[in-house]
C-alpha cells in the first residue's frame, strides 16, 4: 500500500503472476534486445535468492506455509515477527531442524498477465536503459 501511495521509495520485484506497475518490476515476456535479456536474468536471479529465504522461513516456520485466517494487518505482522525470528536465530548460530513431516510446497505455475502500456512500462523501459545498456 505504501508503495502505491509512493510513501515507500524502491520497488519489488515479482513474477509474471502479477502486473507491471510503476512500483512492481515483473519480467519481460518476450525480451528482443540485449539490454531487456540482461534485465531478465538481473531479475530471475534476484528473485531467486528471495524464493530461496522464503523456502528456510517457511521450514522454520510452518505457520508461513498454510494460508493463515487472520486480517491483513495481522499476517503482515506475523511474517514480520517470523523474519525477526529468523535473524535472531542466525546471529545465535540456532540449526534449523526440518521437520520432514511437513510437506514443502511447490511453486504453482501462474499465468502470465500480458503487459499493458503505460507509466509502468516506461519506468520499466528507463530502467532497463540506465542500468542494463
């Protein structure tokens, strides 16, 4: 919310399950130019270091992997809370023991939204000229 409302500075990164927006960088689709593939594998790599942290809390924390029944706020404190944790627990050196009764879960495949134009775009587009030409 705070990224819509440009309280918040930077943008995040998602998957193509999402759309691009003026704060919200997804991949490009079809990339035809040396700076566009660059921008795709920045991108790829980035979220991947981001799934992977995902994947420990997760395992550290079972609640994150089964869809919670509390308010917005709420689960946006737990995960707050949950990441807290986690750092503490690596400044402490705590092992994470894996529970192998608890199923992981496996990304689920997400349609691709088709990009559309406008101010994302051209942010996008800018972002890919300054940093990947």
């Amino acid at each position: 919310m705070k990224y819509m409302q440009r309280e918040l500075e930077g943008a995040l990164l998602g998957d193509n399950g999402y759309p691009s927006l003026p704060y919200l960088y997804t991949l490009i689709l079809n990339p035809q130019t040396a700076p566009e593939i660059r921008y795709n594998r920045a991108h790829v790599k980035a979220r991947n270091v981001v799934e992977r942290m995902f994947g420990i809390w997760k395992r550290r924390f079972p609640c994150l992997s089964r869809g919670m029944g509390n308010k917005l706020e709420t689960v946006c404190n737990i995960i707050v809370a949950c990441a807290v944790l986690h750092n503490i627990a690596l400044i402490l050196k705590d092992a994470l023991i894996i529970n192998n009764n608890f199923p992981l879960e496996l990304p689920i495949p997400i349609d691709p939204i088709p990009p559309r134009p406008g101010e994302d775009m051209a942010i996008r587009q800018a972002l890919i000229q300054t940093h990947f030409t």
